[in-house]
C-alpha cells in the first residue's frame, strides 16, 4: 500500500474518531431529551418520541429557564464586551507603546489568571456581600471580566504583534492621532482576532459555574448552567428529560455564534494581519 494512501486512511480514520468523540455526548443529550423515557437503552425499555421535555422547560413556571437563559446571555454578553475594550487598550499599549517592563507585566497577568477559582470564592463573596451586589448582575460580570481578562489580553497581544506599525505610521503621518489610529486602523486591521477572542470570552463567560452558584440566590440573576444543575422533579428525583432538553436548547446560542463568526474565527486564529 502506498504511502500516500495509509496517510490519507489514518488521517480520514482519525477525523472520524475525533468527530465521535466530540458528537456523540450531544446526540446522547439530544436523544434523551426527544425521549419519554430518558433509560431507554436498558433492556427493560424503548425509545419513545416525545417533545414533552422541551414544552416542560419552556412553560413550567418554576422552571424559570427563559429567565436563566436571559441571565446568562446578558451578564456573558457584558463581559466578553468590557473585556474585549480592556484588552484591546492594552494589547494596542504593549505592542505599540514603550511600556517598562511590559514582559513581566504580562506574565503577571498570566499568573494571576492562574490562581484556582475556590481560593477566591470566600473573599470575593464577602466583597460582594458588603456592596449588596449578591444576587446582582454585577455580581457576576465584575468576576467575569476579571476572570477572562488575561486570556483576551495575551490572545489580543499576540495578533495586535502581527500587525505592522508601518500602519500607525502612515495614520501618524496623515494626521491621526494615536486614538484614531488604534479605532480607525489598528482594530478594524484586528477585527478578526477580536471576533474570535471576544466569541472565547463570552463561552468562558457562559459555561462558568462556581461564581454563578455563590453569588446567586435566585432565578433574577441566577445563569443556566446552575439553573440546570438545580432542576429537581417531583420527590426529589432527577428529572433527565428536562435537563437534557434544556441542555441542549443552552447550547444553541454558542452553535449560532460559532457558526455565524466562523469565518472571522478561522481568519483570526490563521492569518496576519496584511495580505500578498
């Protein structure tokens, strides 16, 4: 067999194991959530359609997802926003500016971003206690910011460096100021690192569960990933058909955001930031 041929078979071969492993839990989720009986692989059971599950969440009162859902998109939405203005302003200070000692500072910020998120629960809930801001918003999209701050500034580092300061120079030259020339020049030449580091920060933003759980108490600012984890059936029992049903509806606005900006993620993740 040539070379070429096992190359292509082991290539197809491991596209396919990667696409399984990443697909099959959510086609699981799926499955289970269109089923009447979520143990319908036992023996004992079958499969049965249904789209009782998705009715339930959607109007069961107690459920309060819809609330959950506008929590998450709105506090993930405000923090991936303010992280990216923050990060863009320093990104744009590092690689253009002469900072002093703009390497440790961003090793700095790496290490910070290091520090587990349960050393910091108990101080952060106290601050948080003291300014009323429990079960607050801003409860949750200070943290947030905070939280993926560093990630979005050495992502935004790491492409603004790509960018030529030639560039700054002719909007220097023509007049620009250096405000002008970061928003004019610099962040549209940018955009696309920045539609794929600001897509990072509202994923992280979205998927996060302990700061959501302490400094929530309630359906008002509560987010979905604790709304889920907090589904309780009749009794006390596990209600799988909802969870996976409301599971699977969470995940649409990251499907429709991957898929809408994918094309800015590919170029931001793949290319510089000049052609030819």
């Amino acid at each position: 067999m040539k070379e070429q041929t096992i190359k292509f078979l082991l290539t197809v071969a491991g596209s396919l194991f990667m696409l399984t492993f990443c697909l099959a839990p959510f086609v699981y989720m799926v499955v289970v959530s269109c089923s009447s009986n979520p143990h319908f692989l036992s023996a004992a059971s079958s499969f049965s359609f249904t789209l009782k599950n998705y009715h339930a969440i959607l109007t069961t009162p107690s459920l309060h997802f819809l609330d959950y859902l506008q929590n998450s998109l709105i506090v993930s939405a405000l923090s991936a926003v303010f992280s990216i203005l923050i990060a863009g302003l320093a990104a744009y200070a590092f690689t253009r500016l002469k900072v002093p000692g703009k390497l440790l500072i961003l090793l700095l910020v790496l290490a910070v971003s290091l520090f587990p998120q349960i050393s910091l629960i108990s101080c952060l809930f106290k601050l948080m206690a003291e300014l009323g801001w429990v079960n607050t918003y801003a409860a949750l999209i200070l943290p947030y910011i905070a939280w993926t701050l560093p990630l979005c500034v050495w992502i935004l580092v790491s492409y603004f460096a790509q960018i030529p300061q030639d560039l700054d120079n002719a909007g220097l030259i023509d007049g620009c100021s250096r405000w002008q020339v970061m928003y004019k020049i610099v962040f549209p030449v940018a955009a696309p690192g920045i539609f794929s580091t600001a897509l990072l920060a509202f994923i992280f933003a979205f998927n996060e569960f302990m700061f959501a759980l302490m400094l929530t108490t309630d359906y008002q600012a509560r987010t979905i990933p604790v709304g889920i984890a907090l589904f309780q059936g009749l009794h006390g029992q596990t209600p799988w058909g909802n969870i996976m049903a409301a599971s699977s509806l969470s995940a649409l606005p990251l499907v429709l955001l991957s898929l809408v900006f994918q094309r800015h993620i590919i170029q931001g993740l793949t290319r510089g930031a000049l052609k030819g």
